[in-house]
C-alpha cells in the first residue's frame, strides 16, 4: 500500500510488490521541467556570460588597465565553471523514467537521449538524501529525509536518477524495479543509521554481485534454462541507446 510517509523518512522496502500492470512511469511535472530548464539557463549562461565580460574588458583594457590580463585569465576560468556547473546540475536530470517488464528506461531532460538497460544490469538501487548535518532536521521536517533514488549501473559513472518530491509516481516506479529485480535474483536491503535513525541505504542483489554479469546466482526466473543476465547484456537491441 502507498505510504508516502514512509518513502521519504525511511525509503522503500522491496517485499511483496505486485505485478504492475503494464509499464509504470515517473515523469517531472510541466512546472518542474520548465523551472528546471530556466534556471540551468540563467546559472549557467551567466556564469559563460561574466566569462565573455571579463575577455572583452580584458582585451579593451590591454595596454591601459593594469588588471586586464587577470581578467583575460578570468575568462577560461569562468567557462569552465559553466561548464562544470552544466554537467553537475544539469547531468542527472530525467524528463522521465519508467519500468517497462525487465527494462529501464530514461529520457534525459536536455537532450532527449533514451537510455534503455535490462534490469538484470543493475548493480545496485541507492537512497539518496536531501540533506546531512545542521540543515537535516528543517528540510526533513518539509520534505522528508529522501530525496530519491540512483540506479546504480557497473559501466555508467553516473547512473539513472528519479527525484523525489519534483516527479511523479516515485513510490509505485520503486516497487515495480524492485519487483522487476525480484524476478531476476534475491535482493536485500541494507538498513543504515542516517541522522540517528534508520533507513533504507542500499537495495542490492543477495548473492553479493558486483557486476551482474558475472554472477553465479540460481537460475533467473525459477527456471534453469532461463537466460541470464549475460544472456540479456548480449542480446541487447542496438537502439538501446538512442537518440530521440
């Protein structure tokens, strides 16, 4: 049953999940993606937009201003934050993510490229917080202590994430991943201490897996001839990773 209390204080327990009837998809909100787009815009254009200042000031002032080679060195270095700040804040942002049978899939909010992964890759499910230390109690008294969750992929340096509470239907895309991965292998959740009390830290395959390609875990699906999750890595459509 729903409990949104107990997603964003705890987080989600895989358990007795049904089968979810059909693909089951979280997605930000209009408001949400426009907010997000708008404000990526405005920090990191003015970021690159003080860069270009300071090579134009720097190059009127050559000759003249005694600062205007710092501000010529000022430029690069604020592209580059710019840059850093595009990739960082704008890098795990999803327009939408869903669970369709045994597949993941996500559509990244800027440049609409689908990622598609078999659920049998995954290496692990993690909670993410909205915030530790001095500031946790008063966000957590607004919103809660989870600020969502990170499919975790051995070959993907950041992986797939869903934000809580910017989208929608977090709670029912959790348990139908977790469901999803139990048709897969055992999973278990690891239970953490976070600002002195529990929670869901981690949910990852019982058999101790790092890559799940290279388990020996009992047969998938109850049957042993049932591929594997080498098997589904292999068998992997071309168009997994597509450009929309």
């Amino acid at each position: 049953m729903y409990d949104d209390r107990l997603l964003r204080d705890f987080g989600l327990m895989p358990g007795a999940e049904e089968a979810p009837a059909g693909k089951v998809r979280s997605s930000l909100t209009r408001g949400n993606a426009a907010f997000q787009v708008v404000m990526s815009l405005l920090m990191v254009g003015g970021v690159a937009a003080l860069g270009v200042w300071f090579a134009i000031a720097g190059i009127r002032g050559w000759g003249v201003e005694p600062d205007a080679p710092l501000l010529i060195a000022g430029c690069p270095a604020m592209l580059a934050l710019a840059a850093l700040l595009a990739y960082h804040g704008a890098g795990d942002v999803n327009l939408w993510v869903e669970v369709d049978g045994d597949v993941v899939r996500a559509r990244h909010l800027y440049t609409l490229r689908v990622t598609t992964r078999h659920i049998a890759e995954i290496e692990e499910v993690k909670t993410l917080a909205f915030a530790r230390g001095a500031t946790a109690q008063t966000v957590e008294w607004f919103v809660g202590r989870v600020r969502g969750i990170e499919v975790r992929f051995p070959d993907m340096r950041r992986g797939i994430r869903v934000f809580r509470p910017e989208m929608t239907n977090v709670w029912e895309l959790i348990a139908a991943m977790y469901f999803a991965m139990q048709q897969e292998g055992e999973i278990a959740p690891e239970i953490e201490m976070f600002e002195g009390r529990p929670w869901v830290a981690r949910v990852t395959w019982a058999d101790g897996r790092s890559d799940p390609g290279e388990a020996a875990g009992p047969p998938r699906n109850g049957r042993p001839d049932a591929p594997g999750p080498e098997a589904a890595r292999r068998l992997r459509r071309p168009d997994q990773d597509e450009d929309a």
